[in-house]
C-alpha cells in the first residue's frame, strides 16, 4: 500500500487543507470528550484575558464548543454567542474534507465558495465588532 492510501486525507490535498481538518477533528472529538462541568470549573488559560483583564474575541468557545457538543445549544449560546454557529461550520468543514478524501472532489464548486465569501467577512466583522463591544463593555 502506497503512502498516500495509507493518509487519512489524500496526497492531492494541499497541506494545508490536511493540517485544518485533522485539527476541525482534534477540536470536534475533544468537545465530545471534555465534560461540561469540568470545562467550566477550569481557570482560563486565554493570554489576552489573564494579561489584561479583557476577554478576547474567543473567550468562551472552548466552553461553548463542549456545551454544544453535549447538545445544550442554548447553554453554548450563553457562554458565547458565535460559539454554535462556529461549532456547525467546523463540523461541516471537517464533513467536505473527509468527502474529498472519499471522493477524491470537493462537494461544492469553486463558485459556491465564491458567492459564501461575502457572508464569511460579514460574519468575522460581526463578531469582531461584538469582541470590541463587550470589551469596551467589560472595561467599564
């Protein structure tokens, strides 16, 4: 059996699409893994948060993703409002990458990544602005 059979992503891919996915998976399965409780009891380990005081735009999705992952949606959503839609993209990143390995093509066509791209910068500069106001929010 040849190197590339034996990959779980196929030579074809580039790098970087094979180190994405096996980290969409590393996080998928660590949700799935990690308790809620237990993840909620933990100090942060964020740099930006424990330097200055301030959350980062990610504080909150490591416990958003576990509480999404253990199908409380709604408990997700209260540790940090992008935390479940980010966990659904990632899911359906990792799902179009182990369809490229199967099928050697992507699901969608380059043009359906095209026209997404607009909604991908409205949704970073949402989240983004939302970052800025709860830390102006947090500083006062």
């Amino acid at each position: 059996m040849t190197e590339a059979k034996r990959s779980l992503l196929p030579a074809g891919l580039p790098f970087g699409a094979r180190g994405v996915g096996l980290v969409l998976a590393a996080v998928l399965v660590l949700s799935l893994v990690l308790e809620p409780a237990w993840v909620g009891r933990q100090p942060t380990v964020c740099a930006v948060r424990s330097v200055t005081g301030v959350p980062c735009p990610g504080c909150g999705l490591t416990r958003s993703f576990v509480t999404t992952a253990h199908g409380d949606v709604a408990g997700a959503f209260a540790f940090h409002p992008f935390g479940p839609v980010l966990f659904a993209l990632s899911l359906l990143a990792l799902l179009a990458l182990l369809w490229r390995t199967v099928t050697g093509r992507w699901p969608v066509g380059a043009g359906a990544v095209d026209r997404l791209r607009p909604a991908a910068w409205t949704f970073l500069a949402i989240w983004l602005l939302w970052a800025a106001v709860r830390a102006v929010h947090h500083v006062l």
